[in-house]
C-alpha cells in the first residue's frame, strides 16, 4: 500500500449564490459544517473553475474534468455515455444511442416519445432486443431510469455518422435514418433494420398485452438519438498505475467513473435522490480506503436537486448531512496518512433553478498540505484561498500529486 490515500468527496452542484432569505449567505455558509471546517483548515481551500469561467457544465463534462480527463478530447456523446451508464463496457469499434422506449401507432406515427413515462418491467422489454443480431451486427439493450435505454451497436465497419430515429416531438413520424456520409450508408440501413425489429418484438409483447388492457400506452419502439463511439481514452488508472474507486447511486456518474477506469461501488439505497443513505456511502468508502485504494471518490447528488428546485433550506439540510460525512472520515480514517478533498462538478444556485458558471468552492486537505488558515467553508471564505481560479483539471493533479503519484517533468 502507498504511504497516503486520497479521499474525494464531490458534493453535485454545492455552489451556490447569496440568498436574501438567508442573509446573503449561500446555503454552505448558513449550514452548520465542524467537519468540513476542520478538514479546511488543515488546507488549500478556493473557489474552483470546473472548466472556464463562467461556463456551466452538465454532470457528465463536470464528472470527466475532476476524473482527470478532457472533454474536448474524450467527450464520447450521450450514447456512450449511457452506455456507459447502464454497466455496457463499450469495444473498439461499438456504436451506442440514447434510446427512449416510445409508443407508435401504425403507420409509426409517435404518439408518445417516452411511453407514458414508462417505468416499470423495461428489463424485460429491453431484453427481448438484446442479443439480437442484424446483418452480423449484434445488438445489446440495457435499461437506463424509466423509458430510457442504451443500445449498443457491436460489429465491424460501423460508422456513428447517422441521423437519429426520433422526430423529437409527438405526433411525428418516426424518421429514416439516413448516413451523414457514404461511409455510413451500412450503418443507417442497420438502423433503420433496428426500427424493424423493436416493431417484430415489442409490439405483442406480454407486458405491453397488459399495459394496452390496462388502458396505458405500449411502449412498442425505441427511438434512437446521440449516436457516438468513444475515442482513445486512457483510463486514469492505467495512465497513473493506481486503483481508484468510486462511490455513487446516480447512473451518469457511475458511466463516467467506469469510463475513467475507477471500479464502483452503489447500492439501491445510494440513489435516494435528497434522502440516500448518506451514512452508508460514506461506510463504503471508508471501506475502500481500508482495501487500499490510491484514490477514492463518494459521490452525492442531493445538493444539486435542491438547487434545481429552488429550495435553499433542503440544500442545508443535506449540506449537513455531508458534513456528517466528513466527521465519520474524522473519526474512522487514520489521517495521518489521508488526503481528503471536497469539490463540486458545478454550482446549482436555489436563485437560478439550474447550473450556473460559478466557480465551486473546493479544498484539498491533508498533514502534507499547505495551509491557507481559513477556518470555515463558505464560497466568500474561500475567495482568499490559494486554489481560487484554479480549473478541476488543476485539482485532480494536486491531489495525485499530494499523493506522490505526478510523473515529474524534466530530470
Ligand atoms: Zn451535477
């Protein structure tokens, strides 16, 4: 095992703005935080570009920045990504959508792109898809969160160069796909062979017998969008020989780590939304450090969803149980030998009901780091820190470096 360990926790959408009905403090800075105080002040602390100033990012841009990775080079598009997502370890050469699983009519006219928000028994209509194979192509379906699903594309000479199958709006018909360019001719007549097949298999489908008898709409077609093929990415665990781990619930997260190379770790009671299991998260993770992890990453989404419904005192309240996070690493971790960070993929100010461009407060914390004798976490509080303007890219290499684990540059 390496002298020291690297523990991360990224609190999704932590930043936030001022709010009036809280004094002008932000929802971190009303919430009541010994824990995170006292990793603070035993550290680097700032307020933190998750990429360029000013620009806000998804999860998924957000997720690959603080895993050490460039989207402007890796970033796969959204039908890896939920490959990915759905626990499908994409092949040189795969293809992968986002699909919906919709209802059509006849004439395959949509009637509606998500199948009465369909939520339940998708396994098994994904299922009778999966394994499928057209023109020698095989054809892998997994389900996502309610009616989406991945569909991977596995064979050779496929191109992602071809037009999606939603029309993007009901009450259209389903579009034909077509190649962008000549090399993708095969590749859109395997699509649209794709349309034919969710139409042989889906449409008298025992569970949609039972929704069409129970007044509910069929989901008898998946439409297809966001096709893309990952590139060359170097799984950050190859690239710096180490184990990484993550801890997590939420699907997009989980297809980003496993694309970094970190090995997961989730349990149903992980994806609570803003009532997970908070305590058993951060059980595993110690349980991940104590296995020898290099670096360990906990991720929790709760913050994020309060801040896109506008609700400053649910964001405490979850702020608070993070920090109760931080005082089980306090007391269960010998810290002597751990190098333990908080950072945010994005802020999600309760004011603007999405993410935002603001910098995320973030500290790396450790007996090794330098410290910037601020006391308490708060964006105003970290202005003055010393990893204020610094991008997520800049962290993930201080951490690793913290850790002894950054190539030098030079002899
Ligand atoms: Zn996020």
């Amino acid at each position: 095992m390496r002298r020291r360990q690297g523990l991360l926790l990224i609190a999704d959408g932590l930043g936030d703005r001022p709010i009036p009905s809280l004094a002008g403090r932000t929802p971190l800075e009303a919430a009541a935080t010994p824990n995170m105080d006292f990793f603070a002040a035993r550290g680097m602390c700032g307020n933190v570009h998750p990429y360029r100033p000013g620009i806000p990012v998804g999860t998924d841009v957000g997720h690959l920045l603080i895993f050490g990775l460039d989207p402007d080079r890796v970033y796969p598009g959204r039908g890896p990504l939920e490959a990915y997502s759905a626990g499908v370890a994409m092949e040189p050469g795969d293809i992968a959508f986002r699909g919906n699983f919709a209802t059509v009519d006849a004439s395959l006219k949509v009637l509606d792109r998500r199948a009465g928000r369909i939520a339940e028994r998708t396994g098994e209509l994904a299922s009778a898809i999966d394994g499928a194979t057209l023109g020698g192509t095989l054809v892998l379906a997994k389900p996502l969160t309610q009616h989406r699903v991945a569909i991977v594309f596995r064979g050779r000479g496929l191109s992602p160069e071809v037009s999606p199958t939603d029309p993007g709006a009901a009450g259209l018909p389903l579009s034909v796909c077509r190649p962008r360019d000549e090399a993708a001719a095969r590749t859109a007549a395997l699509v649209n062979g794709f349309t034919a097949l969710c139409r042989e298999r889906l449409e008298e489908h025992p569970v949609n017998l039972e929704r069409r008898a129970a007044g509910k709409p069929p989901a008898n077609m998946v439409l297809l969008r966001g096709c893309g093929r990952t590139g060359e990415v170097t799984p950050i665990t190859r690239q710096f020989d180490i184990r990484c781990a993550c801890v997590a619930g939420d699907l997009t997260v989980l297809g980003i780590a496993r694309l970094a190379g970190l090995e997961t770790f989730h349990d149903p009671a992980f994806s609570g939304g803003t009532r997970s299991d908070l305590a058993g998260k951060a059980r595993q993770a110690v349980a991940c450090v104590r296995q020898g992890f290099d670096w360990t990453v906990v991720h929790v989404k709760g913050p994020d969803l309060c801040g896109h419904d506008g609700n400053p005192s649910d964001k405490i309240r979850v702020i608070e149980e993070i920090d109760a996070m931080f005082g089980q690493f306090r007391h269960e971790l010998d810290l002597q030998r751990m190098i333990v960070s908080l950072t945010a993929d994005h802020s999600t100010p309760c004011e603007k009901g999405d993410h935002s461009g603001d910098p995320v407060p973030t500290f790396v914390s450790g007996p090794t780091v330098r410290r910037d004798g601020i006391a308490e976490v708060g964006e105003s509080a970290f202005r003055a820190g010393s990893l204020s303007g610094l991008s997520a890219t800049d962290i993930f290499r201080i951490q690793l470096d913290q850790l002894d684990l950054m190539p030098k540059r030079g002899a």
